[in-house]
C-alpha cells in the first residue's frame, strides 16, 4: 500500500478581531483549523485499465457471476 498524506494552509479565528494600536485584548473564543488530505492506493494495480476491463464487459449469467464472487472471496483463482 502507498500512502500519501498533504498539509494545507492553516487559519486563525479569534472572536472579537484584535483592536488597532496597543489597546489591551482579551477574545472571547479563538480557533486554529487545519487542513490535511489523506490518500491509500495499492501498489503494482492499474486502477484505471481494472475500471475500463468492468465496463466492456459482456454481461454474465446469474450463474457465472455468482462463482465468480464466490471465488473471489474464498481466493480460488
């Protein structure tokens, strides 16, 4: 697995905004947010070929569809 993580900007907020000058401030409330993004992807797959393969395919009988499934859950080729 590839994980990726990126940081962004960071914000300030602080309630009632800091006076002009030199006059004494004490805010009611202040926030600090953060922004970050987080991505997973799996090493060695093709997304992109894997979602073009699902689409062009013809569509199975309930049947074949059902073992397929099954295979892929119990990791029978």
């Amino acid at each position: 697995m590839l994980r990726m993580i990126a940081y962004g900007p960071e914000t300030t907020l602080a309630y009632p905004p800091r006076p002009a000058g030199k006059t004494p401030w004490t805010p009611e409330w202040s926030v600090r947010a953060r922004t970050k993004s987080t991505a997973y992807a799996p090493l060695g797959m093709d997304i992109a070929t894997n979602d073009e393969r699902e689409r062009t395919e013809q569509p199975q009988d309930k049947k074949k569809q059902m073992k397929r499934l099954l295979r892929g859950l119990i990791g029978g080729g």
